[in-house]
C-alpha cells in the first residue's frame, strides 16, 4: 500500500495525495462499467416499445443482480418505472422483504420523486445515474418533474388536490398505525 505524501503549501494549506488516488479510479471504472448496461437496456427497452429510455441496473458484490428498463407502456402502469422494477426484481432476486442496504443502483436518468422514494425506503446503499432530469424534457417529457426535482412548485402547478383528512376519519386511520405497531420492529 502506497503511503499518503503531505504537501504543506506556503499559504499554509495543506493537500495530500494517497493510495486513495487508485481508489477513486477503480470507482469510475466500476461506475462506467454498469452505466454502460443500464444503457444498453434502455436502448432495448425503446426498441422492444416498453416504455422510455430509462433504466436501472441494481448491482451486489460487484454483480448485476437485475437490470430493467421502463415498463410503463408495456403494463400501461405509471409506477413501472425502471428504478421501482429493479427494486422490486432485485427484492425477489435476494430473497429480501425490501431491504437492499448492501446494494447500489445505477440509473440511467437522475430519478424523480417516485423512483428516489423507492431508491431510499430500500436502503440501497449508492446511487450512479448519467442524464440530468433536463434531459427528458428533450424527449417531450413532462417538464413539471423537473420543476420537481429542482424544487419550484411541482406541487403548486399540479391540478392535484391534496387534502389530509380531518375529524374522525383521521383519528381512525391514525389508530391503525399506533394498534399494528408492533408487529413491525424493522430496526
């Protein structure tokens, strides 16, 4: 193993170079490694008429556990984006309830709300996407995820009403948490 050099600067700073400087590169080879399939599959999921051209590729131990590119179309589903399917693929794969803590997930896209909300709640360890959320407005992509994503207004700008609901029909379904809570130890 190399060992760490420290430069000492006349201003006083101080910069080190180390073994790490290896490191960093193995990560970039192993990073282009897997964004290199996840867009292959993208590619394939556009010519089969599957959906997008987004793909995720969930990776353990240094191995493809699942690639899959987006499904909507396929399934006429909006939630069969390729990051929730990888996840959900990569679940059964692994033999785990949800929980992919030792894993990474490369993405051809910089995930949206949904896709970053599943990548989170499954505890994958690293996410690698390549495209901005820019880039799919190129392809007549709702511009209002972006909006999202950069925090100006999706919310506001959507014809969803959203409404958390009041009196009784709270206190009942807030009772269904607090009643079911310990069959649920997750940590």
């Amino acid at each position: 193993m190399e060992e760490a050099t420290v430069v000492e600067a006349k201003d006083g700073s101080v910069s080190v170079s180390s073994a790490f400087a290896r490191h960093h590169e193995d990560v970039q080879d192993r990073d282009k490694k897997f964004l290199t399939i996840a867009v292959e599959v993208a590619y394939r999921g556009v010519e089969c008429g599957d959906g997008r051209p987004f793909c995720a590729v969930v990776v353990w131990n240094d191995e493809v556990v699942v690639s899959c590119h987006n499904l909507v179309l396929r399934h006429t589903d909006p939630t069969a984006h390729a990051e929730v399917t990888a996840i959900r693929e990569a679940c059964k794969k692994l033999n785990r309830i949800f929980e992919l803590a030792d894993c990474e997930i490369y993405a051809s896209y910089e995930p949206r709300p949904m896709c970053f909300g599943a990548i989170h709640l499954s505890r994958i360890k690293r996410l690698v996407y390549g495209a901005k959320a820019e880039a799919a407005v190129a392809i007549v992509f709702d511009d209002l995820i972006v909006d999202g994503l950069r925090g100006t207004g999706f919310y506001q700008n959507s014809q969803l009403e959203i409404k958390r609901a009041d009196g009784n029909e709270a206190i009942i379904v807030e009772q269904v948490f607090e009643k079911t809570k310990a069959k649920f130890q997750l940590y």
